[in-house]
C-alpha cells in the first residue's frame, strides 16, 4: 500500500471517529429536545443529529487534509494537523452544548465576543483534553490503516452517513413546505445547523401543494386547540379565608395581653 493511499484511508477512518466522538459529546442536545408528540419527529431528529454532526467533524478534516495527502503524503504532517481540527472540533461542541444548556442559544461570531475570560480558559482546558484523546486515537486508527482492506466497510459506513445527512436536508425541506413544526423546531438545537429551506422549488416542480398544505396545517392547528386538555387536580395551597385570618389573629393578640391578676399587680406596683 502506498503511503498516501494509506493516508487518504487514515484520513476517511480518522473522520467517522470523530464523527462519533462528536455524536457522544453532542447527546446534550438530544436531551433538551422535546419532540411534540410524533414520532416522525423523533425519527427525523436522530437521522439530522447522525447526519449533521457527521458532517461537522468530516467536512473540515477532509477538505483540509485531502488536498494535504495529494500534495505532500508525510504522515508527520498529515496526522498532527489532522489532530488540531480534531480537537478544535471537539471542544467548539463541547462548550456549545453547555452554552445551549444555560442559555438556550449556539456560538457563532458574535456570543464569541460576549464570552467571558473564564469561559475562555475552559475553552482552552477542553481544547487539550481533546488533544490528548485525539492523538491516541489517531495513533489506533494509524495502526489499523496499516493492513490492507479486507471488505469495504468504509465505503458502507460513509454512504450511510451520506444518506442521513441528505435525508435529514429532505425531510426538513417537505416539512418545512407543509408547515410541520413537529420537525422543523428541532432546527435550533444544533449548532450551525442550516437545513434545506425551498418550499417555492418543490411548489414549481409540483412536488406540494403549498394552499392545501397551509390549510391542513391551519386545520391541525385549530383542532389541537380545541381538545379538551386532561383535568388536573387543583394545586393546595396554604391560603386562608379572611375570617381564619382575623380569628388567629385575635388569638394571638389574646396570648400575647397579660392576664387581669398582672395588671392589677402592676398598677399598685406604680402607684406605690
């Protein structure tokens, strides 16, 4: 095997890695999702997660190192560079999510700019804890490029996240058009995530009906609101009437006057 096929194959390799390391760290943002109630919803969340973070952790290592490999195949180039964006990768995510869970909003150019120093630091910290894990497995996945091929699992394992990023674009894109907000809210729990938005395209290539939609979406609406909604229990609380509040409040203002017997006792004390 020649030192830059064997490189290209690292690099395919090294990417779906981090395409599952990033689907790891990125769980927060399943968990915050609450899907309304569908499960088309759900479905088409997990098929944009797979399919968007795989697209975050692979698209910038192969557009960086392929062109890389082709010019200059060293692996003591290719593989630290490949690390760096690995980890930058790695610890953008990470910090997203736990911005995403305080905040409820994503990183971009701006947030970056009202980060405090503090977070800044942890950036750093998370940057070299995913250094270090980044570069053992670098290490694993070189060590496991070194035997030629036996079946083409890579080839099968690209193609499938292909197909999850592609469909979770198409699957945005039709809901989108029939006005589904079940699917189209879960677009703003992933970080830099711009899915398919052409309902006119699909209206021109006669594809929807985008009237029919609106009124079905309209009709939907409406039906959900009229639903009688589940009767629950009223909440207790420790409310008392104005009568109970006067009566406690004229037995302690009883307690709290001193008896005749000390009164008399105290006047005599006075006037002697």
């Amino acid at each position: 095997m020649s030192p830059r096929r064997r490189l290209l194959r690292w690099v395919g390799w090294f990417a779906v890695v981090n395409a599952a390391l990033l689907a790891l760290v990125g769980l927060r943002y399943l968990w915050h999702y609450a899907a309304l109630g569908r499960a088309v919803s759900w479905s088409y969340a997990l098929v944009a997660y797979v399919g968007h973070l795989s697209a975050l952790a692979c698209m910038p290592l192969l557009l960086l190192l392929v062109p890389v490999v082709a010019l200059l195949p060293r692996p003591r180039l290719v593989l630290p560079l490949g690390v760096f964006v690995g980890s930058a990768g790695v610890a953008f995510v990470l910090l997203d999510s736990l911005v995403f869970a305080e905040n409820r909003y994503h990183l971009n150019v701006l947030t970056f700019t009202l980060l405090e120093p503090q977070t800044w630091a942890f950036l750093v910290l998370y940057f070299l804890v995913a250094l270090a894990i980044e570069a053992m497995l670098a290490g694993w996945v070189w060590q496991r490029t070194a035997q030629p091929p036996t079946r083409r699992i890579g080839w099968s394992v690209g193609l499938a996240l292909g197909a999850c990023f592609v469909a979770g674009h198409l699957v945005h894109a039709w809901a989108e058009a029939h006005y589904d907000m079940s699917v189209t809210a879960f677009t703003r729990y992933l970080p830099l995530y711009h899915p398919l938005r052409n309902p006119g395209l699909l209206a021109r290539l006669g594809l929807i009906d985008r009237m029919r939609a609106r009124e079905r979406s309209g009709r939907i609406g409406n039906e959900r609101l009229e639903q009688p909604h589940a009767a629950r229990p009223p909440a207790r609380r420790s409310v008392r009437s104005a009568s109970e509040v006067t009566r406690s409040s004229s037995c302690v203002a009883k307690s709290a006057a001193p008896p005749p017997s000390q009164c008399a006792a105290r006047s005599a004390t006075s006037s002697a």
